[in-house]
C-alpha cells in the first residue's frame, strides 16, 4: 500500500504545498495560484503576493420592526 507524502507551508495567508514531491503549489482555500518546480521559488511567488486573509459571507443586517 502506497502513503502519500505532504509538505505543507503557511506563508503570508497562502498554502505552499507539495505531494509526493510533484510541483510545489502556491494555493488558498478556493484557488490554485501557480505550480513551481522548487520550493524556494513557490516561497518567493508566495513573498511576493498581497498577504491574504479569506473573507467572510457578508450577513444581512436584520430590520427592527
């Protein structure tokens, strides 16, 4: 049986990641940034986006009758 093997960065509000040591990808929650082929240049891709923060679903105020 074959394991998977993960390495999993958190930089600047962004996941860089790496399976089974394919590409290294600069992603968050929804998105795929960009592939690399080494860690430092994902590290640097990463760097050099706005730091990010996931945003939340905006709730309707309630109107008070």
């Amino acid at each position: 049986m074959h394991t998977a093997l993960l390495s999993k960065t958190h930089f600047n509000g962004y996941d860089v990641i790496n399976v089974n040591n394919g590409p290294w990808r600069v992603c968050t929650h929804h998105d795929r940034l960009g592939s690399f082929s080494t860690r430092e240049e994902a590290m640097a891709f990463a760097a050099s986006l706005p730091a990010y923060q996931e945003r939340t679903a905006l709730v309707p105020a309630t109107k008070a009758h």
